[in-house]
C-alpha cells in the first residue's frame, strides 16, 4: 500500500475528505481524481502505486460517501462538481489534472464546464459519456436498470469485514488475480458500523440521486462543452465482467464524440472497475496521468 494523508476541506454545509498521495519531489504537477458513484477515495489506490510519486494524486470521497457521509445534501452531479471546484481553490491548485471513473467521470466533466478556468486536461474512465434515459422508466426503474446489484449492497448488512471481503471477492468483476491489498482496503473503507450488522457507508439518498442526475441535460452535454480536451479510456467488459461494456466502438459512434474535444481509447483485458483498480488498467490510467500533468495548457484553452 502507498502512503497517504488523510485531509479536509471546506465546502458547502461542512468538509470534504480527501486522501493525498504525495509526489516524491517537491512542486511535482497535482491530479485530482473522483471515484464512482458507490466507491470512495481509495478506489484510486493502485493507480497511486503506478504513479510511484511522479505526481501529487489528491482522491476526495465524495459528498454522502465514506468519510464525506456525514456531509448533508443536496446531492447531484452538479453539487459533486462543485466540491470538486471548492477542492481546487482551497487548496490553492491551479489548471491541474483532473480525472474521473464511472461517475466520477461525469462529475469531472461537469466542473470543468461549470469551472473553466480552475482545471487542466482530463482523464475520462469508463464514463463521461452518456445516452437519453429510456423514457418508460421511472427514476427507480432506471436506477435498477443502472446500477441494481450495486443499489441492493447499500441496503445489505455484513456480520464482520471478513464477511463483506467475502462479498467482494464472490463478485464477477473481481475474480481470479483481480484482487489486490488496494482493493481490500478501498473495499473496507466503505464499510462502517458496528458487528454483526456491518453496512456501507454510502447514504442511499445520496446514491439515488446521483444516478438519476446522470441523465440530466447538462450532465449528458458536458462532454459536448468542455474547454479542455479530454481522454475517454474505456474497458472492454462491463460492470459484471461481461463481455458487453459500457461502450463499444458502435456506442461510441452513436454518441457522435467526433465534433467534440473527447478522444476514445480502448483498454483491453479490463472490466468497468479492473480498468482502474487492476494491473494492466491502473498502469495505463497512471500513464496517462502523468502524461497529462506534464502537458501545459493554454490560457486560451
């Protein structure tokens, strides 16, 4: 596990956690890096080893989640966008990078719109980019559609944390070699409590939502609107380690990204959370990263 710090910032209605794995040099370029829409900071765990300290990586948990749970509403994609600005300004960062996964990808491409002048380029996992809600769902219809197995966790109790790593551990996604130290840990972040009924730290209200607001207007038109260019890694399986992801180069192309300032780029071999917290994901989200940290944007960007 790499070392990190714990800290928080103001923002509206209280203080947003934030984890910070620093660089190994001083004045080394910052990422910021916003996690989906059930996880916490330390989903960004194993991209922080990758990193091995060429940059200051900074992680919030995000408002109704892990060690920002405590913190009241309103939530929404826009409000997620706005800690992250508030993030930015108090601790006193300027036009860095800023990446999101799966949620944290729409939050990401929002405050950059929202905030044009406060961030640098942007890394988009698995996210960023989203379709027109069928319109015969209703919202909850559409959040089960979305996410179901993730929604029916928050409601879940656990005997102990042996039990919920059990959990994790049966799940699709995180089969065979996928497991890692990071994982345990970003996986026990989330739990809290007391035994034997153990339960996740996300506030369902807050997770509710979010998803819903991933289908509103300005959230779907961000990508369409950044003032930066954008990088959109996307895995090739999906939530469940299916063989059908998020994206595909047919959705890609039905999404019509060719007049906007998102490039696509596939990563094989992963699925929607591998691509971020296994090997061959995280080494190619942390080369990225670092790429991007050292790319000067234009004022005029």
């Amino acid at each position: 596990m790499t070392p990190y710090e714990e800290i928080r910032v103001p923002v509206a209605g209280g203080r947003l956690a934030a984890l910070r794995w620093p660089a190994g040099k001083p004045g080394a370029p910052v990422v910021v890096a916003l996690h989906g829409i059930t996880a916490n900071a330390l989903s960004w765990g194993t991209v922080a080893r990758m990193l091995a300290g060429r940059v200051t990586l900074i992680a919030p948990d995000l408002r109704g989640r892990a060690a920002s749970a405590g913190l009241p509403g309103p939530y929404g994609i826009a409000a997620h966008a706005d800690d992250v600005a508030a993030l930015s300004e108090g601790l006193g960062l300027d036009r860095v990078v800023l990446a999101g996964h799966s949620m944290g990808a729409f939050v990401a491409a929002l405050a950059a719109v929202r905030h044009p002048d406060r961030f640098g380029p942007l890394l988009l996992v698995d996210g960023g980019v989203g379709f027109p809600a069928p319109t015969h769902l209703s919202p909850d219809e559409l959040m089960t559609a979305v996410i179901g197995p993730a929604m029916d966790r928050l409601s879940m109790t656990f005997a102990d944390r042996a039990a919920y790593r059990a959990f994790w551990q049966a799940h699709p996604a995180f089969a065979g070699d996928a497991w890692s130290p990071e994982v345990d840990a970003y996986i026990q972040r989330d739990l809290t409590g007391e035994e034997p009924a153990m339960h996740s730290t996300c506030r369902i209200e807050a997770v509710r939502t979010d998803g819903i607001g991933l289908f509103d207007d300005e959230v779907l038109s961000a990508v369409r609107k950044l003032p930066v260019p954008a990088t959109l890694l996307w895995a090739a399986r999906g939530l469940m380690d299916e063989e059908q992801g998020l994206y595909d180069e047919k959705r890609l192309a039905a999404a019509g990204l060719g007049d906007t300032r998102v490039e696509p780029v596939a990563v094989p071999d992963v699925n929607h959370y591998t691509v971020l917290t296994g090997g061959s994901g995280a080494r190619e989200v942390a080369t990225r990263l670092a790429a991007l940290a050292n790319t000067p944007v234009p004022d005029n960007a």
